[in-house]
C-alpha cells in the first residue's frame, strides 16, 4: 500500500536533506559513513518532484480529474446549477457534495462523475432536501 502524500513527501526531504549533508562532509563522520562509503542504498531522486501530466495519483492529478468531474456535471442540463461540490482526492477519488433536488438527480451525478477518466472511487455526501 502506498505511502500517504505528505509522509512521501517528508521522507523525500528528510532523505535530500541526509544526502547534502553527507556530501557536505569533507572529513566523513565519527562513525565513517562518507559519500563513498554509505551502508545502504539511497533511492534515485533525480525525479523527485516531478509530475506526471494527467496523474490522479499526485495532488495536481486529483485537482485535474476533479475539474473534468465539475465540468461533467455543469455540461449536464439536468444537474447544472444544483451547487454541487466536487473534492478530488489522490488514486483517482472523488467527493461529491452538496445539495440534490431528487434521488434521480443524485444517481445521475454519481454516473456522471464515474464516466470520467481518472475516476477510480466517488463518495456520495449530497444531501436532498
């Protein structure tokens, strides 16, 4: 199971962090690891950072896929100006909120949104009045 964003994100930095300061060290530490000479093997951070156009599974993806949700149901005629609120969330989830003017317009907006690429998941937290 992957790592949460944010703990991916600290481990990222806390492991720069640990390189820069071992390449700092000109003299090695008390305990000998230098540079050239680390116990372990140090994962590949020449993309760390970097987004993937159109990828639900980073923050910038979900507010992509997001969007195209929120389009979806504004293009809907039936469904525009509801005031439905849409939350995207990493791997592709998505939340929908807001008010409903029947159960027909709710299974219509839960449809719309899972026909659109990137969706994996929708959680229905609309509410009919």
């Amino acid at each position: 199971m992957p790592y949460p964003a944010p703990l991916r994100i600290a481990a990222t930095s806390a492991a720069l962090a640990a390189c820069a300061l071992l390449a700092a060290c000109s003299g090695g530490t008390p305990w000998g690891a230098t540079p050239q000479n680390l116990p372990v093997t140090l994962p590949d951070l020449r993309h760390a950072g970097q987004v993937v156009d159109g990828a639900s599974g980073s923050t910038a993806g979900a507010l992509r896929v997001a969007e195209r949700v929120q389009q979806a149901l504004a293009a809907d005629p039936q469904l525009a100006g509801q005031g439905l609120t849409v939350e995207g969330l990493e791997g592709g989830l998505i939340v929908l909120g807001g008010p409903v003017r029947s159960t027909g317009d709710r299974q219509r907006a839960l449809d719309t949104a899972r026909r659109v690429p990137g969706v994996s998941q929708v959680v229905d937290r609309m509410r009919t009045p």
